[in-house]
C-alpha cells in the first residue's frame, strides 16, 4: 500500500491520501486510526468531531 506524501496537520492528526487505493486516511503520530474517507474534506470532519471544542 503506497502513500503519498500529501498530507495536512489538523489538531496533530495527519491526514493522507492513499495512493493505492485514492481514498483519504487519517493518522494519529504515524498510527493509521478510524476509517478511509471518500474525500478529504470528509476525513477533517472526522476530526472536528474528535475535538470536545467543537461539538
């Protein structure tokens, strides 16, 4: 599974795109954690919502 190296820094979760499958994916300090996200925008919705600031 090859990554690319796009990726956004979000509350000091990273966010990537899969270049193998072209899906989003969302890492904690190098950990992939949830699921694989359609768009990126959906993989930073995630991660607002995992910030109790924002609910």
């Amino acid at each position: 599974m090859e990554e690319t190296h796009l990726a956004e820094n979000l509350y000091g979760y990273a966010v990537r795109r899969n270049a193998a499958t072209g899906r989003w994916e969302v890492f904690w300090k190098e950990k992939k954690i949830g699921e694989d996200f359609a768009s990126q925008a959906e993989a930073e919705e995630w991660i607002d919502d995992q910030m109790p600031l924002n609910r």
